[in-house]
C-alpha cells in the first residue's frame, strides 16, 4: 500500500498513526496539494490528501473511510468497536475532533490564501467559534477519564490528539492547554506513544 500525503496535514496523520498502531506497512508518498504542479487529481478527483492506493492501484479516501479499512486488516490494536454504542461513541469522538480540524483549517486558509482584503472577520469568528465549542465539549465529555471512549486507547485518542496536535503547530496563540488541563493531560500521554512521535507534523 501507498499513503498520498503531507507531513502536516492532521487527516493524514490520522491515518499514518492507525498505520502504525495496527503495524501495518505502508510508503508515505509526499504530495503537496497546493502546488501547481500537484498530481494529486489522477488518483483523489477532488484533491484532497490522504489517499490510499491499495494493492490494486486503486484509490480509496477520505481519512474516516481509510482508517475504518485499516482497522480491519489485523486484529492487532482494535481501534474501532465492532457494533453498537460503543462503535457510534468513537465515530463520533472523531466527527468532532475532524470538524474542529475543519474549521480550524478554513480560518487558516482565509487567512493564507485570500488577499487581506477580501478576508471576512465575521467569517474568521464564526469558524473559530465551532473550534471553540468543540473544544469545550471534547472536555467535558473526556472529563477525568483516561481516554476519551471508555477504558481503552481507540479511534477517538487518535483522532482527538490529532486535532490538538494541529491546534498547537498552526495556532499556537490558541491557549487550549489552560483552558482545559485535562485535554492538555490527554495530550501530553498520547504524545508520547511512538505513532504520535513519529508523525509530529511540520
């Protein structure tokens, strides 16, 4: 397999520490989607990083579809429930730690790719105010829990460490750290497991 990526992006991260949870081998193959001379149509129409390119050569994306897949090549380090509760827990730990990323990205995109004077506040303010209500609630949710799914390391960690992680390199004037301490808890424990380590983006 073959992973179409960027080293900072956190959906491709997502997937590189599943890759590397579940021990499955996998080429990182760099792309930058940005550039104008990116290829990256021939195998995402709709431009986007991650995409997996299986044994076949076929394309599968996005980043919840790849990691769903992933999870159900190997028995080792389950990190998806099978069925139930449990199993909608985690995928929604990681619609919320993904649409804070969204947001996140469209304030950093306003402000990258626009002209100063085409971007909109109002438009800035109210991304950030979904980043900041997920953030909150990913807090209260997690309360003092060890992990953000019941008593074990699921989708939900990666998916949330990723956010945070994200948070940390694109916003660092963003305070999350002190407005809640257990997310900052969480954070610090999950970066310190190998798959966070060598995937920091940058």
């Amino acid at each position: 397999m073959k992973l179409i990526g960027s080293t900072a992006s956190p959906y491709v991260r997502k997937v590189r520490i599943v890759l590397a949870e579940k021990k499955l081998e996998c080429d990182l193959i760099l792309e930058n989607v940005w550039s104008p001379e990116t290829t990256i149509q021939q195998s995402n129409p709709l431009g986007k990083v991650p995409c997996l390119i299986m044994e076949d050569n076929s394309p599968m994306f996005d980043s919840h579809v790849i990691v769903e897949y992933l999870d159900t090549l190997t028995p080792v380090s389950k990190l998806i429930p099978t069925h139930g509760r449990e199993r909608a827990s985690v995928k929604c730990w990681e619609a919320l730690a993904d649409g804070v990323l969204d947001a996140a990205i469209l304030v950093r995109l306003e402000l990258t790719q626009r002209p100063p004077e085409l971007q909109s506040n109002d438009w800035i303010a109210r991304q950030m105010s979904k980043v900041h209500a997920g953030l909150k609630t990913m807090s209260i949710d997690l309360g003092d829990s060890a992990f953000c799914s019941g008593a074990h390391y699921s989708l939900s960690d990666v998916a949330v460490g990723c956010a945070l992680g994200w948070l940390s390199f694109r916003f660092p004037e963003l305070d999350w750290r002190a407005d809640y301490p257990n997310l900052a808890r969480l954070f610090e424990k999950l970066s310190e497991r190998p798959s966070f380590k060598e995937t920091v983006p940058y």
